[in-house]
C-alpha cells in the first residue's frame, strides 16, 4: 500500500467506525487498509509498513482477523511468505458464517435454560436471549437469498 492521503484517512475513518463498535483498534485499522488496498491482498511487512506499526502487532492483528473470519490467510505461490486476503463482499462472507458464532451461544443457553428451571428468575430472560439468536439464525438464510437478488440488480455480481 503506497502513502495515498485518501486511502489513509479511510483506514483511519474505517478503523476508528470498527473500534467504536467493540473491535480492537489494530486489527480494525488492518482490516480497513485491506479493504481499500487495491486488489485486497497484502503481506505482513505491507501492512506494518502502511499502517506504521511493528511487524508483532500485525502478527495478532490477523491472527485475530483470521480467526474471526474478517480476512484469510494464502501462502503467495513459490514463497513461503503468507498473504492476508479480504474478500469483495467480506461482509457477506461475515455475516454468512454467524451461525458458527450464534451456535455455542443458544448451545450454553439451552444448558442454562435446563440447568435453571422454568421457576427460575433468570430463566425468562435466558430464554428471551434464546429465541432471539435463533430468530436470527433463521432469518440469515432469507437475507443471503435477498442479498444474491440485490447484487445482481446493482450489477455487482
């Protein structure tokens, strides 16, 4: 990523939207820089350089990346460097994958719901939470199938 003014008060407009929202500051800012980086794809060493941070603090900002699913790592062929990719449509690929995170979730609230009983004080407000991650769950499927719709309608396919 080469200094461009515009692309750098992105990553710093992006960054700071992302930790506003609970994610960590670095990682919000490496995500951001490969979301606007040309063709997505940067090494380690790239992004430390553009972001003006230490190679280490790249190393856990994409692994936690990773981890969440936000980027992906690729080995760049004939090398043994690793490149951290973010998808065109990263946040539906996101989004996409909640039931990975929504699962432990309703798993440890239907153990809670058992564990309680209904008489409980908790338990209301343990089967609320419940029901509302499932509710989301089940509408995720409706809304890829809507997204699908709107992409070609926009042209973006």
């Amino acid at each position: 990523m080469t200094a461009d003014p515009s692309r750098d008060s992105f990553v710093e407009r992006m960054g700071g939207a992302l930790t506003s929202t609970g994610l960590a500051r670095l990682p919000s800012r490496v995500f951001a820089a490969l979301l606007v980086d040309d063709d997505g794809r940067m090494t380690a060493a790239e992004i430390a350089t553009g972001l003006g941070v230490s190679p280490a603090g790249v190393s856990g900002a994409v692994r936690y990346l990773d981890g969440i699913g936000m980027i992906r790592r690729e080995r760049e062929r004939g090398s043994r460097r690793d490149v951290f990719v973010v998808d065109d449509d990263a946040w539906h690929g996101m989004i996409a994958r909640l039931d990975q995170f929504y699962a432990p979730l309703i798993a440890a609230l239907d153990r809670g719901l058992a564990d309680l009983g209904e008489d409980d004080p908790a338990h209301r407000r343990l089967r609320l939470s419940r029901e509302f991650l499932a509710f989301v769950l089940a509408e995720m499927s409706d809304l890829d199938q809507r997204w699908a719709v709107r992409r070609t309608e926009l042209g973006l396919d």
